[in-house]
C-alpha cells in the first residue's frame, strides 16, 4: 500500500446556490495513477480543481471541508496558493499552450520560479521535460518555433512537459484526451504510465476503457457525490454499488 | 421634382413586384411545371430589372440636367452685349429671375428673355423626367417578364445581384478614398508649381504669406513645413506617453482585476469620457492645464508659454485613453481563460500571468489599440487650436508654442484667400502629407499585427 499523498474529507462546493460536490472523502495515493469517472456534470472536474485551488478563479465557488496535501490543510486562506500549485501540475481538456516558442513554454515555469541560475540549466529542464513528456524527438530541431504550431497531441504533450518542468509532485489531468485522436491518447496513456513512477496522478476522464487501461484507482462520481471509490481491477469486475455498475456497464451515463 | 419621382419610382417597383408574382404564378399553372424558384424571386427579379432603369435615369438626369439647361440657355444670349459678365454669374442671375418675380425689376430685357427661356426649357425637362422614368421601368419590365419561365432559376439571379449590390457598397469606401487622393494630389500639385517641393519638405521657415503687390515691404513668404510636422509629432508623443500606459493599465485593471460591479461602472465612464467633444477638452486645456504648465514650467526654471505643446499633449492624452482602455480591454477580454488557467496552474501568480501570458497573447491588439491613438492624436485639431497655439516654431521643448498640421490647414483655408493663392493651396499639400503618414503607420501597423499572428496562431 502507497502513502496517501492528498487526502479529502467532506469536500462541499457550492457555485452560488447550487450544491455541486456533496461530502466528498477521497484518498488519493502517492506514485499511482487515480481515475475519477462518472456522467457529465458529476463534479469530478470540479473536484480536480478543489486539488490545486482552481476553483478560486471563479467568484461564486465555494469550497469547504478538508484537503490535505502532503499533511497539510490547503482549504484555508493562509495557504500559499502559488507554491501549492507549482507542486501541482495541471494538465486541460484542451491543449492549450502559450503563444510563445515550444522552448519558452516549457521554460516559463523555472522562470517564474527561479529554479534555475544559468541558461545551461534551463536548457537542461527542458530537454529532459520535453523528453520526459516524449516529444523531445519531435521537436528537438525547431524549439523556437511557436507551441501552437504542433498537432493536438504534440501541443497536449508540449502542455505536460511545461507542467513537469516544474517538478510536482502531483499532476492533475483533466480530461487530456478528449480533443485528441486514438493514435495521440495512446502515447498520451503511454506517457502516464511511464510518469506514474516519478509523480502522482490524478485524472479525470469519460473512458472509461481509459481509466481502466491507465489507473490502479478509480473513484466513480455521481451527481456530485463520489459513488464508489477502489481498486480500477475491482471496480471495473466487481462493483458493490448498483450505480457503479450501471454506469461501467453502459446502462446510464 | 424629387418627392414625385420618388413616389413614382416606389409606386413602380411595387406594381412591378405584385405583376411578377401574379404572372409567374399564373404560368406555372397554365404550363403544369413547378417553379424553380419560389415566386418571390421572380418578383423581386422584375423589380431589380424595374428600378434599376429608374435609378439611373433618375441620378443621369440630376447629374447633367443643370448642365444642360445652362448651355442650351447661354447659348441663345447674346453675349456682346455685356462683355463684362461672367458665365457663371449671368446664370445664376437668369435663374434668380426665373424662380422669383421680386428679382426681375430693373433687369436687362435679354435677361429676362433668357430668363423665360429658361423657365420653359425646365418646365419641358421636369414632364420628360417623369415620362422617361416611367418608360424606362416599363420597358426594364417588358425585358426581364421574359424571363418569367418556371424554369427560370430566378433565386441564383437574385443572388447575384445581392452580390453586385454588396460588392459596390463595398466599393464606395474605396472609391471615395481614391477621390480623396486624387483631390489632394492636383491641388498640391499646383501648390508644388509656386513653392519646391524641396522647400517644402525640409524647409524650416514656414511664414505662408506672399506679398499681394510686388515692392511691398515684408519678407518673402517662405513653406518649410518641418516646424510643423515636428510640432505635431511633439505633440503626439507627449499625448502618446500619457495615453498609452494609462490606458493599457486601466485596461489590465479592468479585464483582470476590477470585480464585476466595478467594471459595470468604470466601463461606461470611460466610453462617455470618449463622446467628449474635442473643443470641450480645448477649453479644458486652455483654461485648466497650460495655467498649470506654465506654473509649473516657472517653479523648475523653465519659462513656459501660456499655451505649450505639453499642455495640449497632455490633454490630448486623456481624450486618447478611452480609445486606447477600451481596445485593449476587449482584446484581453478575449484572451482564451485556458491560458490564464494554464499558466496560474503552473504556479505563476497573476501578475506574472499577466506580464508574460495575456500582454503578449493580447500584443497585436494592443499594437492596433496604440496605433488608432496615434492616428487620433496626429489628426486632432481642436486641443491644439485652443491649447498649444498657432505658431510655427521648430523646437523640442514642450513648454513651447507649436502648431500642427490639421491646425495649418485650418488656418490656410479660414479668410479671404483666393483659392489660387500658395497659401491656401498650402492646405492640400499638408493634408496630402499627413495623408501619407498616416498610411505608411497604418502599412506598419498591418505588419506588425500580421507578423505575430502567424507566430501566435
């Protein structure tokens, strides 16, 4: 068993008057890759965000409860949200890289963050996160051209090296791979397998052939309440609620 | 003439318009085909072809009728008569007591024949213009009701005279600024026949006054417009630098930090603060800021004058920042929320967002925003008439008179000159100037826009 890395307890978001996460208590552990599935409008996305305080960029979403990173309270107004959330990447539905070079995306956070001293170092970030994210062989002779003239999948793929270049410890994906075609989810899945050894991911996604191909744990949301939460093997063979297995099954959602 | 025709013409198209339904209509039921278009086509078909004729007819006959009717009377008038009357005067006179009586006493008998003369031929011109338009819808109707086949594909017709319509529309602007080029450019020519051009483009004397009779004593009326093209960049700069980092902030803060609430009062405040009419901020700046400038001026040694270049700059400034808040407020706004999320989920704070996301995502815009300011800035007059002067001095010292050119030209073409005069003719050559200036900026503009579309698109 892993340590747990993020810990929920009775996470409530309100956007305004509506209630769009009821009590949600999820662990999630370190170096494993965990699935939040579930229908459209479930809040699993909304949950994703509570993780690294996205959700205060919206004026009427109200967080309450407990989150706890690493042991410690991030649901609170004296955390530092910017040092919360460059130990957390974040990684969208829809590739969106800078309109800057490939190069100074990548480059942008140890820039902003002072990680590194000379430009031999920022070099070296972002060869090895351009590799890391598998796209170093791609790109490596046009760096300077801009970001958005890659394909859908080297761009989502561009997106994941900016976010590794700042070295989290937790990675946040939502829905990476709805915009992509199957050739690009597949490295995509490939590639988070492979990183799952050196961060712990979270991702939110529809597939749910997906989650069961890249995720060891599943939390399956429904209408803002986190149904079922477990191994993938054994959600996805042996469910123990009813809703669970209508859903993996294909009979609603 | 006009109300009548209009309502003839109106009345035609109308009748055109219920003639080509019916009849459309009718054949399709006699021939037991089915219409290729709907029937509303083909009406709107024989109207096209109805008041196209009409119009033409209609602007040809306003166009040249005058004409006409003047040379069909002066040719009759028996010029040796007079000698000493012009053209263009006799006419005017015969009209005057064509159209009214009290004009008539005392008259030359040949005047009032001709007067007369002219009365008939306009009379016989006015029946004609009716009856000419009526033939020629009727006739535009008898042309196109052939086409009145239920195999006609009347709807692609109308499309493309839909398409006719739009493209000549489209080329009124174009046209129109052609014109204006062309204006500006004979008349500066004959400007450029009294003074060189050389003069006139590094010349640093402009004192735009020839002496109306030789030996008078004065100097020689001297064209050098570098003083006031200089007065005019100086000024631009000064309200440039006031109005650029104001309104970008204000922008920023609008688009990124101001709360809903704020940003529904700001927003309109700023757009009334750009109905302001420009005379209104002249007095502003007349009475409010040069005093100010020249205190100013005084208290770090510098002698102002009571009208300077800063004082109109700066005011000019602040009538250029709700172009310049509103432009680039709309273009940040537009800025996609998945880059702002992008780079504040990296860990980059707002401002670091701000400076090295949105600014250069937002760049281009901006580039446009900063540009319509200055083409604003070189082509205002007002402030500058009331605040910074009327005097041409070559300097780079704010607290200065300067004029600029839209000030120049006001000046050349106000008062008594004869229009051949190099002094008003002065006129044409500044705007076609500054003509020039403002394309070549706006050439600049359209690359630097294009330039980082590419690389950010």
């Amino acid at each position: 068993m892993n340590n747990v890395k993020v810990s929920t307890k009775n996470v409530n978001v309100h956007y305004g008057t509506k209630q769009a996460l009821h009590r949600v208590t999820l662990d999630i552990n370190e170096k494993e890759v965990t699935a939040l599935i579930g229908p459209s409008g479930c809040g699993k996305s909304t949950f994703l965000r509570c993780i690294n305080r996205m959700n205060d960029l919206i004026d009427i979403c109200k967080v309450d409860g407990s989150i706890t990173v690493d042991n410690e309270e991030i649901i609170s107004d004296e955390v530092d949200v910017v040092s919360l959330r460059s130990k957390i990447g974040m990684v969208f539905q829809k590739p969106n890289p800078f309109p800057k070079s490939i190069f100074d995306n990548v480059a942008y956070g140890p820039t902003i963050h002072g990680i590194v001293e000379t430009k031999t170092d920022l070099e070296e970030i972002v060869h090895s996160s351009l590799k890391r994210a598998g796209l170093l062989k791609e790109v490596k002779d046009r760096l300077h051209e801009p970001g958005t003239s890659l394909s859908g999948g080297q761009q989502q793929r561009l997106c994941i090296a900016r976010a590794i270049a700042v070295n989290p410890d937790i990675i946040l994906m939502d829905e990476p791979c709805s915009a992509l075609d199957p050739i690009a989810t597949a490295t995509i899945e490939e590639l988070i397998d492979e990183l799952k050894n050196k961060y712990t991911i979270v991702i939110v996604t529809h597939s749910m052939q997906q989650a069961a191909r890249v995720s060891q744990r599943t939390g399956f949301f429904h209408l803002g309440e986190l149904v079922e939460t477990g191994e993938t093997q054994k959600i996805f063979t042996n469910p123990e609620n009813e809703k669970t297995q209508g859903y993996i099954t294909g009979r609603f959602g | 003439m006009f109300y009548w025709s209009l309502i003839i013409i109106l009345l035609g198209i109308y009748s055109a318009y219920i003639f080509g339904k019916s009849r459309i209509t009718s054949n399709s039921r006699q021939l037991e085909i089915k219409t290729a278009s709907l029937p509303t086509y083909y009406a709107q078909y024989i109207m096209v072809w109805c008041l196209l004729p009409a119009l033409i007819v209609y602007f040809g006959w306003i166009i040249f009728e005058d004409q006409i009717i003047q040379n069909l009377v002066l040719a009759n008038f028996d010029f040796d008569l007079n000698p000493a009357l012009n053209a263009s005067l006799l006419i005017a006179e015969i009209k005057n007591v064509a159209l009214s009586d009290s004009f008539a006493e005392g008259k030359a008998i040949e005047i009032l024949n001709a007067a007369e003369h002219y009365a008939s031929i306009k009379y016989v011109s006015s029946i004609s213009f009716y009856l000419s338009i009526l033939i020629v819808m009727i006739l535009g109707v008898m042309f196109a009701s052939r086409k009145l086949q239920p195999s006609f594909r009347a709807q692609q017709s109308i499309e493309n005279y839909v398409k006719y319509f739009l493209f000549f529309c489209s080329s009124v602007a174009v046209l129109t600024t052609v014109g204006i080029v062309f204006s500006l450019l004979f008349e500066s020519l004959r400007f450029f026949s009294d003074v060189s051009v050389f003069e006139f483009l590094f010349g640093t004397k402009w004192y735009p006054y020839i002496p109306i009779r030789e030996g008078q004593s004065g100097s020689q009326g001297s064209f050098g417009a570098v003083p006031i093209f200089a007065g005019t960049f100086l000024i631009m700069i000064v309200a440039m630098c006031v109005a650029t980092p104001i309104g970008l902030f204000t922008a920023i803060y609008l688009a990124e930090y101001a709360s809903p609430r704020v940003r529904r009062i700001i927003k309109p405040l700023l757009e009334i603060l750009a109905g302001v009419p420009t005379i209104v901020y002249g007095f502003f700046a007349f009475v409010t800021v040069a005093p100010f400038v020249k205190t100013f001026g005084q208290s770090i040694g510098i002698d102002a004058s009571p009208t300077s270049a800063l004082a109109a700059g700066l005011v000019m400034g602040i009538m250029i920042i709700p172009f310049i808040s509103s432009l680039s407020d709309d273009v940040i706004n537009s800025v996609p929320q998945s880059l702002r999320e992008g780079s504040l989920g990296i860990g980059a704070n707002k401002a670091e967002t701000i400076k090295r996301v949105i600014l250069p995502a937002a760049l281009p815009g901006i580039v446009g925003a900063f540009l319509l300011g200055v083409s604003r800035a070189i082509g205002e007059t007002m402030i500058v008439v009331v605040a910074a002067g009327t005097a041409p001095n070559l300097t780079a010292n704010p607290f200065e008179n300067v004029t600029t050119v839209t000030v120049q030209i006001v000046i050349a073409l106000i008062g008594d000159q004869e229009f051949d005069d190099p002094r008003t003719l002065s006129a044409f050559a500044l705007g076609l100037v500054l003509f020039v200036i403002t394309l070549i900026l706006n050439i600049f503009a359209l690359r630097i826009v294009k330039k980082y579309r590419e690389r950010y698109e």
